[in-house]
C-alpha cells in the first residue's frame, strides 16, 4: 500500500498541537496509522512543541489553585452521573484485523467494534452510513459510509473543513483518485462529487466540522435529516 494523498503541514501541526476537534482529530489518526511518513512528521512536531514548552518561564500558581481544581472533580448537587469522558485526540497505534474483511484502524476501534453488526443508516442508492460520534447536523462528525461500486455521491461544498480517509476500495474527485489510506482535505474553496471507482465497495471515514453545501434540491433536503 502507497499513500498518496497527505494532510497538510498546518493540519498535522494543529493535530500535533491538540487544536482539531474530536472528529477531525479521529480523520487525523485515522491517516497515521496508514501512513509512517505523516506519523514522522507529527512526532517532529510534537518534540518542537515539547522543547518550546521547555523554553517557557514557570507561573506560580495562585494561593486557590488546588481547591479550584479539587472543585472541578465534584458533582454539582442534584446532578446524575458524570458523561464519558470524550478523547479529544484518538490515538494513531498500527492498524488491526476488522470483520468484513477490512483492517480497521486502532482509533476506530473505540468507536465501532463490530462492522458486521454495526447499524448502517440508508443515506441512498448503494450508500450507508454509520454516525460515529452522534452530533448536531454537520458539526464536528465523523462518519463512515459504504459506497456500492460505480456509485456517485451528489455534489457538495463545504462551510468549514472536510477530511476523508479511505479504508477499502477507493473513489475518484475532481481532487484525483484516493486510495486506502490516502486522506483528501477540502474546505470551503472547494466543489466536489465523489464516485466509488472500483470493483469493491468504497469505505472511508468522513470528518466535517461545519454543515456540507448541497447543489441538488432533493440532497439539501434530506442532509439534515442524515447529520449532513
């Protein structure tokens, strides 16, 4: 397997740095654990910010600072159990064995365990998907899809960034042709109509931190109805 396609210098550093949200950042480590070049490079990134924080004057802490963070860990009354914590940044270790033939990666694993008994959500003709992190429309998502081989998703934009990690098969844009592993990044300069261009059903992940921009009448309608 050849990655072709990279996230840019400034995504990797803002991954690096801690800066992308929970979606964007799984898209991110989702990549890495496919492709040893990035995952240098975010290291590289990580041992600068490291030494730049070596290079930081210490702040004394002020005379309430244990007894403020001592509060952070109490329930407020009344309130019920405490929400699972989130992982803002998915760890990016090698890639594992998957049902459905597929080698998922590790971050994924924390979202999804089983493909084969996930419920996958008709989006339409030969496309499914499956909502790994269940938020408003469009912000801050991740998804996966399964796209039937020859099928054409309806043309979009973006409001905000979009990251796609391919894990089988493969599709073609107005971008070029991605393949497993290859990440496309797009943001709002950016129109596109992907099409699963192989003999195998295309699944990748999908990350979005702003609602999509459909053209067609009948996709705008229904994208709010799918966290489009």
């Amino acid at each position: 397997m050849t990655v072709k396609h990279h996230p840019s210098e400034a995504l990797l550093i803002a991954y690096a740095a801690g800066h992308l949200g929970e979606g964007l950042s799984l898209l991110v480590a989702t990549h890495l654990t496919l492709c040893p070049h990035c995952r240098a490079a975010v290291a590289e990134a990580e041992a600068v910010g490291g030494a730049m924080m070596d290079t930081v004057a210490p702040v004394a802490m002020g005379a309430d600072a244990l007894s403020v963070l001592g509060r952070l860990d109490r329930p407020e009354a009344g309130a019920g159990a405490p929400p699972p914590v989130t992982r803002r940044r998915p760890a990016s270790s090698p890639a594992r064995a998957a049902p459905q033939g597929i080698a998922l990666p590790a971050p994924l694993r924390g979202y999804v365990q089983d493909l084969s008994a996930a419920r996958w959500q008709w989006v339409s003709p030969g496309v499914r998907q499956l909502d790994l992190m269940h938020r408003p429309k469009g912000r801050d998502t991740a998804k996966l899809l399964r796209i039937a081989p020859g099928r054409v998703l309806p043309e979009h934009g973006h409001t905000g960034l979009e990251l796609t990690v391919v894990l089988q098969g493969s599709f073609t844009d107005e971008q070029g042709r991605f393949t497993r592993g290859d990440l496309a990044e797009l943001d709002s300069d950016v129109n596109h109509q992907p099409i699963a261009d192989s003999g195998e059903e295309c699944i990748c992940i999908i990350g979005t931190e702003a609602p999509l921009r459909f053209s067609g009448l009948v996709p705008r309608m229904v994208a709010p109805m799918l966290g489009f």
